[in-house]
C-alpha cells in the first residue's frame, strides 16, 4: 500500500495511518510554495529578469506537478528531489541579482527541504545551500552582512534538522506505541491484515507458499487464579521470548487474543509449520515457567490456499485450534484444505507434542 495514500484510507493500519499524513504535509507546503513564487514571475519579468522568471516558473510546474501526481496517482513526483535544486539555484541567482530582497526566500525553502526530503537527504541539500548561499554573499555584501548570513542561515537549518529529527523519533514510538503489545512486544491486531494479506498477494503472483501457526496457552486462567496476574503476565512475556528464539528473522510474532499468538511464516510449506509448532510445544511442556510452573499449549497450523482472503485463511486455523482443545489439548492440529472446488478435506490430527 502506497504511503502517500490519504490518512483516512488507511486508518486500519497505524503505520501507514500516521506515514499517509507526510501526504498533507507534502502537498501544503508544494501549493502554498506555488502560491507564494507565482506571482514573483510577473515581478521579475516585469524588471527584465527573464531567466530568473523561468527558473520561478520551473518551480511552479513542479509544485503543480507534485499536486497533481499526489491527488490522481498517490505518488511523490520525483520523490520531491526537484524543489531542493531550483530551491537552491532560485535563491542564489535571485540574491545574487536582487540583493538582500532575494536572500529573504533562502530561510523558508531551506527549513521545508526537512519536511520533503528524507532526513539525510535534506540535511546533505542543506549543506550545499548554505554553502552555496554563504559564496554569493561573500560576493555580494560586505564581510560583516556575509557572517550574519551564512550564521543565521546555517543556525536555521540546524534548528530545523533537530526539530525534523524530532518529529521523525516521535513518529516512529507513536508507531511502535500502535502496532505492538506493550506486555510481549509481539505484535497486534492492527498489523495483522496487512500481513496475511502481503503473503496471499506473494502467494498469488509468484507462487510462494506462507504458513501461520496458532497457540494458545492451556488453562491459562489457573495460572492467574493460583498463581496471580503479575505471574500472569511474566509467564506470557517468556513464551514471546521462547517462540522468538525459534524463529527466522522474515518471521512475525502476533499476540492476537490474551494468552492467544500467532506466527507468521514466509516461505513455508504447512508440513515444515507443523514440525515447527511440535517443537515449539514440546519446547513449552518440557520446561517450567517461573522455575515451577507448568504449562502446555495447543496448536494449528494453517497453509495459505489459492484464491482465499486473508479472515477464511484465519478462520480455517482458528477452527483447527478450537478442534486441537476439544481434543485434549496439548496437541497440534492442520487446519482443513480448500480444495478447487469448494470441498474442505478433513482435519488431519497428529500425535500430541507431549502427553495429554
């Protein structure tokens, strides 16, 4: 999914809820930059500055232009990599030929350029405006006015390089904060149709296979009961550990319900899920939580089949898990196959991964 989508199409998946408004931001500085400059068009050309005009009217075709590609294609025209180089050659030329009344328009492109442009990429064109702009003022004004330009332009982009900075670390803890669980650090709910939803389109383009795996923890109430809550808690934080150690790095952990998780296994036939989820279970009963605390869990393992969406694929899992506890528990269940014509096989059950 595009990040340049509008927010409120993509406020399911936080993500790229809060990286869809880099959209608004993008196309409020482009048009009120448009409305800014084009009237500057007319002046110049009024004072015969015919090249300066042109070089306004280039960037006014491209502010229109990265308007225009947002609103119909969803797409940053360019990746707005032409407003730091007409920016740059703008301000210059003007100040060089205008004097101090062309400097004036280097602050304000010079702080946008961290709010269009990936942060290394904007601080490196911050680095040639300044020097560039720092070469025409050495030129054009006196040495006192040439160290007040190049100081105050360059404290502006330093200040907007930290605030930019800023704003980048908060958005990604406001993503972390919305798309993982605070207790396990696995992630939640709000990832999880994205997910299942790549490996289906992996699934119908290229053929590769993806598998999840369900567990849920048996009577996990009891531990609750006898043990407390706190107890509770430190008991599912080390099964999010003890899963973790077991898979590869394209895996993903969800923790989907209270003592519910999920894996997410690319690249996976359901055969190899299954030996998977056996270890993992048997890794789960052979060794006590907390020192003395007993558990088990129980299973599923679901294979994506063609043609399916992501909730039938969940759904198929989910039921192979209710059967796995209707049958003692502490066993791994394969989820039902769709077949081509509509046709769900039967469940196939396999030996407990330890006594029942």
């Amino acid at each position: 999914m595009n990040v340049f989508a509008p927010p409120d199409s993509l406020a399911t998946n936080p993500t790229l809820a809060v990286l869809g408004f880099k959209r608004q931001l993008v196309f409020h500085l482009h048009f009120w930059a448009f409305v800014a400059v084009a009237p500057l068009i007319l002046v110049q050309w009024n004072q015969d500055h015919q090249l300066l005009s042109g070089l306004l009217i280039l960037f006014c075709a491209n502010a229109l232009l990265v308007i225009a590609f947002l609103h119909y294609r969803n797409t940053y025209f360019l990746k707005g990599r032409m407003f730091p180089l007409l920016a740059v050659v703008c301000a210059a030329y003007s100040t060089s030929i205008n004097g101090h009344a062309g400097l004036y328009w280097a602050y304000p492109a010079a702080t946008a350029l961290f709010f269009l442009l990936p942060l290394r990429e904007a601080t490196v064109s911050n680095v040639v405006f300044v020097t560039v702009m720092a070469v025409v003022s050495f030129l054009k004004f006196p040495e006192a006015d040439f160290w007040r330009i190049t100081f105050s332009l360059g404290l502006t982009c330093v200040f907007a390089m930290v605030f930019a900075w800023l704003v980048g670390k908060l958005q990604q803890e406001l993503t972390r904060l919305a798309t993982t669980d605070p207790l396990t650090g696995c992630l939640n709910r709000s990832q999880l149709a994205d997910i299942l939803n790549h490996q289906i389109q992996m699934r119908e383009r290229y053929e590769r296979v993806s598998s999840l795996i369900l567990f849920d923890l048996d009577y996990f109430k009891v531990i609750n009961d006898q043990w407390g809550h706190l107890a509770g808690d430190r008991v599912l934080k080390e099964m999010a550990m003890r899963i973790r150690k077991r898979l590869r790095e394209s895996d993903q952990l969800f923790r989907i319900g209270g003592e519910e998780f999920m894996i997410v296994l690319p690249e996976t036939r359901q055969k190899d899920a299954d030996t998977l989820a056996h270890q993992l279970l048997t890794g789960i009963g052979s060794t006590p939580f907390l020192d003395d605390i007993k558990i088990t869990a129980s299973a599923s393992v679901a294979e994506v089949c063609q043609g399916e969406t992501w909730s039938v694929w969940l759904n198929r899992a989910d039921q192979a898990l209710y059967e796995a506890k209707s049958r003692g528990r502490n066993q791994v269940v394969n989820a039902r196959r769709a077949t081509p014509a509509g046709v769900i096989d039967a469940p196939e059950l396999v030996d407990p991964a330890v006594g029942n």
